[in-house]
C-alpha cells in the first residue's frame, strides 16, 4: 500500500510540475515578442478589400487636365493678290464748256467785250447775268486786253488817281482797273462802269481768285 501510495504521490506531483512549466512558458514568449511585430499594422490578403491607407497622389502623376487650345497669333503677313493693271484708257479730264454767246474762253467767271461794250458773268458754263451793258476806258486810257484775276473787294472806294472820286462796290482786277458802279454812258480811266444794280450783283457775285477776261 505503501509503495501505490508513493507512485501516485510522485505521479500527482510529476503533472502538477508539468502544468506549472506550461504556464511560465506561455509568457515568456510573450514577453520575449519582438516590439516590432507586436505593432505591426493587421493586413488582409484580400484582393478586393481596399488599401488601409490611400496614397496621396503624386503631383507630378496627376493627369493633365484638358484645356481650350491656346491659339497663337500668326506673325505670317497675309498674302495679298497682285493688282492686274487695267487695260481701259482713262477718260480724259473733263473741261468746263464755254458758255454759249460768250466770247471768252471756258475758265473766264467774268467777259468783257470792249468792241461791243458788253459784260456776261458765267458760273459752270452757264451765262448767271449778260450780257450787260458796260462803260470801258476811254482813248488813251483803255482797259487793258488780257486775263486777270479779281484780288481785292472794297464796298466803298475812293480814287487816289482822279480827285477822290467815289468807287461804290469795287472790285479790282487789274492793277487800279476793276468793276464799281458809274455812268455806261460816260467812259472811264480804266476802270468797267456798271450800272448801280449790276455793280451791287457783281460785286456779291465774284469771288476772289476769279478769273476775269477782257477781250477786244
């Protein structure tokens, strides 16, 4: 009896010191675990599950974006047809028409006819007054034959030649000749007596610059 009871004493004793080792064991591996595999980060091997942590998109790998296409200025100077020279003749320049019944040229605003006594004042080739009756410079004081050009206007004028004598609505031509009212049946010195109507339509109707003929 002795001897059983020692055989399951030492038995009893040999499973309790086997469990006691299994305890001690068991932590010391814990406690031995490597820190850096204790705080690794859980995985799943899953295809389809999504990363933990998304990467950040790389600044440089971002997809361009699309734009409107920049369109540059063309520096290219623009092609320009040559001009084909025409064939046609150029008309002629057009000529004023000489007034019908005058006796001055086409150019002529003012016409005196000194064998005839008369006047005629003609715009764009049409007779505007005339002809007129027309008093010209006497013998040895005849109005000059020639083509001139009215250059001064004086509603009054004196003459400083023949004792101040009164020159209403000159309109000078020729040196001291010019057109002014006075007598058509008295000869001048020079000048183109009017009579007192006329010499107001002329003197409002001729204009600086005018060409003014005196034909014999």
């Amino acid at each position: 009896m002795r001897r059983i009871s020692q055989v399951l004493r030492t038995r009893v004793l040999a499973g309790a010191a086997l469990a006691l080792a299994s305890v001690t064991a068991g932590c010391a591996a814990q406690a031995n675990a490597s820190p850096a595999a204790a705080a690794k980060p859980l995985t799943t091997t899953s295809a389809n599950s999504p990363s933990p942590v998304a990467a950040a998109p790389s600044p440089s790998s971002a997809p361009a974006t699309s734009a409107a296409p920049q369109t540059t200025p063309s520096t290219a100077k623009p092609v320009i047809p040559a001009t084909v020279p025409s064939t046609r003749s150029a008309a002629p320049p057009q000529t004023a028409a000489k007034a019908p019944g005058v006796p001055c040229s086409a150019g002529a605003v003012a016409c005196i006819d000194l064998s005839r006594q008369l006047a005629w004042f003609v715009r764009d080739g049409k007779v505007v007054r005339g002809p007129v009756r027309v008093a010209t410079g006497r013998s040895g004081y005849g109005t000059e034959v020639g083509t001139f050009h009215v250059y001064r206007k004086n509603l009054m004028w004196y003459s400083t030649i023949y004792n101040n004598a009164p020159m209403p609505y000159s309109v000078f031509f020729d040196g001291g000749e010019a057109f002014h009212e006075g007598s058509v049946y008295v000869r001048s010195h020079g000048c183109v007596h009017l009579s007192a109507g006329n010499a107001a339509w002329v003197f409002n109707f001729l204009h600086i610059g005018d060409e003014v003929q005196v034909v014999w």
